[in-house]
C-alpha cells in the first residue's frame, strides 16, 4: 500500500503563483536589504566628504576669479583718473554664489589698494578663510586654520 501526501495547492497553478509574487519571486529578505542599506551608507560616507572638498575648492576659486576682475576694473579707474577709486560698484561685492564678498581698502593717497574676499555662508568655515590681493600683485590669506598658506590656497 502506498500512501501520498499531497502538499496543498501543488497541483494548482494559480494558488503557486499567488505565494510566489507575479514574477515567481518570493521577493527581498530582510538581510538582503540590510546589505544594500549598509553599502549605501559606505558609499555614501565615502563620497559625501570628497563633494564637499570639490565644492568648497571650486568657491574659492570663484572668490580669486572675483578679486582678480576687481583689480583689473580697479586698474582700469585708476589709469583714467590717476588714482584708485575709494569703493567698488555694487556687481564686484560679491561672488555669484553669494560665498564670498569682496571689499577694496584704499590708503588715503589713492595710490595703493588691498582687495579681501571674505568667506560667508556656507563657505564661512573654510580652511583658507579669507584672500587678499593688493595693487602689486601679492596675494594672501587671513584667517586660515589647520596650516593652510597662501600658496596653498591660491595655488588650487
């Protein structure tokens, strides 16, 4: 005597398809989903930092950029009138990110100039803090943390 058991719905088609999903996968498990979480947040904890030095490298690019358009206008004025001017028109004050604003120091003779860009915003932190470019040409930091020079920072 043989005896068969039957597992419920073998025979039935439909039923097998309803258990396996449409596709006839039983789907993700939970440690499955676990792994691709945690590659994510590796990625992601990896990535995150390098945009953020790219980002911050690029605005202050825009802030030397910035200050070599204002001594050139300032150069322009002071070859028309022989001397600097005292202040800079409104479209040199700033960076078009808004990270940085840019203000002109002239001595009282009108002879010398030294142009700053200082970091605002979410460039207010930044490890070179803020640049300087006088008349002569020399370029320099302020402010800077975590021994970044002025070459440094005006290099990249």
């Amino acid at each position: 005597m043989k005896i068969m058991m039957s597992v419920p719905g073998a025979a039935n088609p439909a039923l097998q398809r309803r258990r396996r999903g449409a596709y006839g996968s039983a789907g993700f498990t939970v440690i499955e989903l676990m792994i691709v979480v945690a590659v994510i947040a590796i990625l992601s904890a990896i990535a995150l930092p390098s945009y953020s030095a790219y980002m911050a490298r690029g605005y202050r690019a825009e802030a030397r950029a910035a200050l070599m358009q204002a001594a050139q206008w300032m150069e322009r004025v002071a070859t028309a009138t022989g001397t600097y001017p005292s202040a800079l028109p409104n479209t040199l004050k700033s960076v078009p990110s808004d990270t940085y604003s840019i203000a002109a120091n002239v001595d009282t003779d009108g002879l010398t100039f030294t142009l700053t860009a200082t970091a605002k915003g979410r460039q207010a932190n930044d490890r070179c803090g803020n640049y300087t470019l006088t008349n002569a040409g020399e370029t320099g930091v302020t402010g800077a943390t975590g021994g970044a020079s002025a070459s440094e920072c005006w290099g990249r």
